[in-house]
C-alpha cells in the first residue's frame, strides 16, 4: 500500500513535469513567432526584448527535459508539442494584433468605383485605365478586412489582392487610417 502511494505521486510529479515542459514551449514558440513578425515589420527593440525572453525560456525548458539521465520519451513529446502549438499560437496572436501596412490593389470595370472609395474617404492611387481600372490603396492592417468588405459590397466581381508593405518613412505616402 505505501508502495502505491509512493508510486501515485510520482506520477502527478512526472506529469506535471511535462505540462510545465508543454506550457514553457508553448510560450517561447509564441513569443519567439511574433518576434520574427515584429522584426520583419521594423520593431527591432521589441524583437530584441522578446528574443531575451525566448532565451531565458528555452534554457530553462532544456534544462528541464535534459537533467535527469533516463530523459523521457514523455518530456521530449511534450517539448516538441508546445514547440508546434506555441508557433502555431504566435502567429494567430499576430494575426490578431495585424501588425503592418497593406496595399490593397482593386482591378474591376466598375466606374462607380471612384465614387465608391471617395465616399468613405479612402485615398488610393489610380494605376491604370483601360477597359478595366486598376486602383492602390495602402491602409494598415486592421482596415483591410473593413476596406475589402466596402468593396465586396458594392463590387462583387472586383479583383482584389493584397500583400505586405514597409513604407519609407522618409516620404509622405496617403495612408488610408
């Protein structure tokens, strides 16, 4: 009887171990993801701060998984799974906080399009007019989803594509805020 004991607390002991292994990685895959996103957009003093963290995290995290000499199948799984899901959790957290600028490019042949985006006092850049008129529009992140939704509305059949920008702060460019 006091043989099972012994043995029942251990278990909690080994288990809890590898939750706290499980929960640390997950938190340095997080952070350590969103600090590459950061970095990418410019925030270099943020990104240095949270590489720290990442630092200090992971050689605790190691230390733990690697100390004991039978080192655990348990442990290693339990790493490799915060690293997966923590990587996986920075990203929809930058996801979330949508870091960066956008530029929104609009190809329809609607030409109440004008009318369309001067309504809501989107600035945009005309790039082209032929049969089909090709607009700019650079907004932060967090508009895009409200500025595509805008379009959709009055322009189902529009073409629209965005992707990532870094602006040159040097120069005055109309951001759509």
């Amino acid at each position: 009887m006091y043989y099972y004991f012994i043995n029942i607390q251990n278990n909690i002991g080994d288990i809890m171990i590898y939750i706290i292994i499980f929960i640390s990685k997950l938190i340095e895959n997080a952070i350590g993801t969103l600090r590459l996103i950061l970095v990418a957009n410019g925030k270099k003093f943020i990104g240095a701060i949270l590489l720290t963290i990442t630092t200090m995290l992971w050689l605790y995290t190691a230390y733990i998984v690697v100390t004991p000499i039978e080192s655990s199948i348990y442990r290693m799984l339990a790493f490799s799974l915060g690293a997966g899901i923590g990587s996986y959790m920075g990203s929809v957290l930058e996801e979330k906080l949508a870091i960066g600028n956008n530029l929104i490019s609009i190809m329809t042949t609607n030409k109440n399009i004008f009318n369309i985006l001067n309504n809501r006092n989107i600035h945009y850049n005309i790039v082209n007019i032929d049969k089909e008129i090709n607009i700019d529009i650079i907004t932060p992140r967090k508009k895009r989803p409200e500025i595509v939704s805008y379009i959709r509305k009055y322009d189902s059949k529009a073409t629209i594509i965005f992707q990532k920008v870094l602006i040159d702060k040097t120069k005055d460019y109309p951001l759509h805020n």
